[in-house]
C-alpha cells in the first residue's frame, strides 16, 4: 500500500511517500505526477516514510527526473536506509538529486 501526500507552495511541490513504492502502486504515483506538474518549478519527493522501492517504483522516479529536467529541479530527501542502498546498487544515486 503507497499513501501519497501533496503539498503545493507557489512553484514547488512536496509529495510525501509513505508505504511501498512497488508495480502495484508504481501506477498510482505515476498518474498523481502527470496532474500535478504544470507550473512546478521544484519537485521534492520526501521519502522519509517510504519503505520500500521497486523498478517499477525506480522507473516512475527516473520519468519525473526528465520531466522536471525540461521545467526545473527534482530532490530527494529522506531516504532511508534501505531505500538509498536500492538507490546505490540500481546506479540511481549518480541520476537523482539526492539530499
């Protein structure tokens, strides 16, 4: 199960993650991102209540990434443990910003 929570100031979004992040939910997370990026200039993701992230959930990230590419900045805070070890071994910590 993911929880997904936006907070929206000015130009920059915040989504909060909280669960797993996985091919069930990928879909959700996905289509959440594609109404919300109109206007975003900074997209935070915070992580801190993420427990788990699979490729499909790594591949919703890497779309975001391009996305913001064309109209800002992308951030990633938080991450757990377990999560920034996935982001190391799948090469993603050289790809997103991560704080």
């Amino acid at each position: 199960m993911l929880t997904i929570e936006k907070k929206s100031n000015n130009d920059e979004l915040v989504i909060e993650l909280n669960g797993r992040l996985d091919t069930t939910t990928a879909p959700q997370l996905e289509s959440e991102l594609k109404a919300s990026y109109e206007g975003v200039a900074e997209l935070v993701f915070d992580l801190k209540d993420l427990e788990y992230i699979s490729s499909a959930g790594l591949r919703v990230l890497l779309s975001a990434q391009k996305t913001m590419n064309r109209q800002g900045r992308m951030v990633i805070k938080n991450a757990s443990e377990e999560v920034m070890e996935i982001f190391e071994v799948t090469g993603f910590t050289d790809i997103l910003t991560i704080e």
